[in-house]
C-alpha cells in the first residue's frame, strides 16, 4: 500500500476555497462555474449514479443570482457561488428528501434543515440530493451509486452519493450523516475527506431522525480546507437540537492551513477490532507509524473500551426501532430484511442494558478526554481495507463506532493506495471539542508524508 493522490486527481481542480477566490477576483462567474460541474456530472453520472436529484434550472437560477450580487457590490458569503450536494436524508424545501427507501418516495419537505438554511444563507448553490442507503443505514436500498475509482466496488455507506460526487469532481463538497461510520467509510473507500465533527457541533433540525444519541451530520469533501470551510458555517447554536450548546464556531478553514504550535504526538491505536483489519492495512499503518517515527506512540486503549461495539449497536438499533416504527408498521415488507433484523432487535432491548449503554457514553467520552491531554490525536483506520468488491454491502463501520460512540471529532484522510488501485484513508481522532486542532495535525501529517 502506498500513499496516493487524493481523489481521482480533481482535488486541486476541484476546491470549493479556491472557487470562491476567483469568484470574488472576476476570474470566473457562479454560472460559469456552475455550468463546469454539471458537464463533469454528464460525463460520469451514468456510471458513478451518485445523485438521487439534481436539481439544474434551480441550481442556474441561484448562479444567476449569485452573479447579479457580485455585479451590484453586494456582501459575499463565505460559499458564495460554490455548488454542494446534500444527502437525501437532509431537508430541502425546494427539493424531494426520500431517505433511500420507497416508503418515503415523492416526499416534499415545506422547509430547509437548519444545515441547509446556514449554507443558503452563506451564498452556496444547492445542486442536488445525493443518494444514500435505505434509511442511511446498511443496505443499499434503491440507491445504485457506484465507486468512482472502479464501478465494481461499493462507495461505502450511507454517505455513498455525496463521497462518490466528490469523488467524481461533481461538487467540490456534500453532506453527509453519520451514525456508526457513515462519512469516514465512504470517504476512505472513495479517496476523498470525510470530516464528523464532534457531537452537537451541527444541528440536526430538519435530518432524518435514526439514533439520537449517536447522529451526526458532517462533510465529504475535496480538500481539508473544503471540509473546514463547509462544515464551519453550519456549526451556529440552534435550541431546537438538544445536543447542541451555545459556543463560538472554531476556523476549522484556518485552522486546515495551520500547523501545531509544538511537537505534534499522535497515539497510534489499533483498537479492539484490530483482527478485521486486512493485512494490507495492517502493514501499511505499520509503515505509518515507524515512518512518522516519534511523533508516533502505540497506545492500547483502556479494558473499558472493548464493549464500545456492543453497546453502539444496543443504543443504535434501540433508537432505530422507536424512530422507524411508523415505517416498518406499515411497510416492513418493503424494508431490506438487514434493517428488519435491526428494528426487531431493537424492539427486544431490555431498558436497563438500553440506559446502561446511554449513559456510558459520557463516562467513557471523558476518558478518552484524559487520554488526549497527552496527545494531540488518536491514528487509526478509517476502515479495515479497501472498498469491496461488488454492491450488496456497503462494508464495514466497525473502525468507525468507537468515536462515534464517545461523539469524537473524525478526519479521514486519503493518504494510502492498495494493491487494487482503489484508496483507503488513515483516520485521526480528536477530543470533544477539539475539532481545530484535529484540523491542525491533518494538515501536519499530510506534509509529513508529502515530504
């Protein structure tokens, strides 16, 4: 495994930071912009399949507008004129939000997720909703998105759609959700960065409703920039999600240019699923680690944190059969017989197992807290190998469940090559809270393996 370019060579190409720039210097209009995604999207969709709606005399009548403001000296967003793809799960007014499953086909939402209202509000063109598993969980659904890197293999899951449009050079970013390892897998499959922000960063007003306790919305996106300049404009308090508490927006977009202020020192974690690993990663992130050499700590994580899997999947498929009850009480012969098994798991969960696993997270959070007053990260897979070959499955999340159990911010980042040409990304783990100097070491590594 070696280490590789960042997404089917459209990362330099395809940067919503550096789109903005030559918006705002006169070098190129939204519309013109505009008009280059959707030929890059005509000449791939057919294969790729990453759109569930793409939404063109919309998206051109929002680049017109957004030309018009530029013309008249009107204040600029931070997205002015760049075009983003949402996830099908995520509200859109103007929009269909299906939720990959024909339970829900044709369904109109009257209002913009919160998310989404904070990147209208910055300028960003809506292109379209991106496909995505039935009900963002494991089986494909009707969605038939396939991997950019080879049309054969998975993009992964449930953030499939908005990974394989980056990935395509269709958008220079997308949303994403994850819940188990919905944005970091599909990144890591389809070479391009995949950013989950530490828990409660981003409202989830107006996104389908799966786990409480473990939703996320995040970003796919082209670069590191990308992903920080993206996700910092929806992270703005909103008191309709309880997860979120008032406080100032770090410049994830600044901070992706940054470097640490000192030594940087990441601990090199093999987790407890270490044996689902390939052994393809498993050398590589050997190779890693002595390569990076002492910035670099093996570290075993805590006894406490071998039943993290167990207790995500006891929290997970609980919430799942309370919030998709409707669905499977009137259609569950149209709902995959993977997502059955996981409601009627779900409904068989004892409340003391189903609290007990709740109220772990916050203890174990705060241990992984006080591992990390004395590094700067945790380095670990983002998955166990490259993405599989064929479409029945999405792969899997278990490199993934631990953070998102304990609401960690995540990077993937899409350093390494396997022997089958396709990408696989190296996963860094920050504490709560954290998410600028997670950015930080990102940018760090990425130049340390450059050089």
């Amino acid at each position: 495994m070696t280490s590789g370019e960042t997404s089917s060579g459209t990362a330099q190409t395809n940067s919503a930071s550096a789109l903005v720039q030559r918006i705002r210097d006169g070098e190129i209009t939204a519309s013109e912009a505009l008009e280059a995604y959707l030929a890059r999207i005509d000449e791939s969709e057919p294969t790729v399949q990453a759109w569930d709606y793409l939404a063109r005399d919309n998206a051109r009548k929002q680049a017109e507008i957004a030309d018009k403001a530029r013309r008249r000296g009107a204040p600029m967003g931070a997205l002015h004129g760049v075009p983003l793809g949402v996830k099908d799960i995520i509200d859109t007014f103007d929009m269909p939000t299906q939720y990959g499953t024909p339970l829900h086909k044709g369904r109109r939402p009257r209002t913009d997720a919160y998310a989404v209202e904070r990147l209208r509000s910055q300028g960003a063109i809506l292109l379209g909703k991106t496909s995505t598993t039935e009900l963002a969980t494991y089986a494909p659904g009707v969605t038939k998105t396939r991997n950019p890197h080879n049309p054969e293999h998975t993009p992964g899951g449930s953030s499939s759609g908005s990974a394989a449009a980056v990935a395509a050079g269709h958008v220079p970013a997308a949303l994403g959700t994850q819940t188990n390892g919905s944005v970091i897998r599909p990144a890591s499959f389809c070479g391009v960065w995949g950013y989950k922000p530490t828990f409660g960063a981003i409202s989830r007003t107006g996104v389908l409703r799966q786990s409480p306790a473990l939703d996320h919305v995040g970003v796919l996106a082209a670069t590191l920039q990308d992903a920080g300049l993206v996700a910092q404009q929806m992270m703005a308090y909103d008191s309709r999600d309880s997860a979120m508490r008032p406080c100032a927006a770090p410049d994830l977009h600044q901070a992706a240019s940054e470097l640490p202020p000192v030594a940087p020192l990441m601990a090199f974690v093999k987790t407890p699923v270490w044996d689902q690993a390939d052994s393809e990663t498993q050398n590589a992130f050997g190779e890693l680690a002595q390569a990076l050499g002492d910035a670099v700590t093996e570290l075993a994580l805590p006894d406490s944190f071998a039943h993290i899997h167990t207790m995500h999947k006891t929290v997970m498929e609980t919430e799942i059969a309370r919030n998709y009850h409707r669905d499977y009480e009137r259609g569950a012969d149209q709902l995959s017989d993977s997502l059955r098994a996981q409601i009627e798991r779900g409904r068989e969960v004892r409340a003391v197992d189903y609290i007990r696993s709740t109220e772990s997270i916050g203890a174990l959070a705060a241990i992984a807290d006080e591992i990390l007053n004395d590094y700067d990260v945790f380095l670990t897979p983002a998955a166990p190998g490259t993405a599989p070959h064929g479409l029945d499955s999405t792969g899997s999340a278990t490199f993934c469940t631990i953070w998102t159990y304990l609401g960690l911010p995540a990077l993937s980042i899409p350093l390494m090559t396997g022997a089958n040409g396709l990408p696989i990304g190296v996963q860094l783990v920050g504490a709560r809270g954290d998410d600028a100097r997670l950015f930080r070491m990102a940018n760090w590594l990425v130049r340390s393996v450059s050089n």
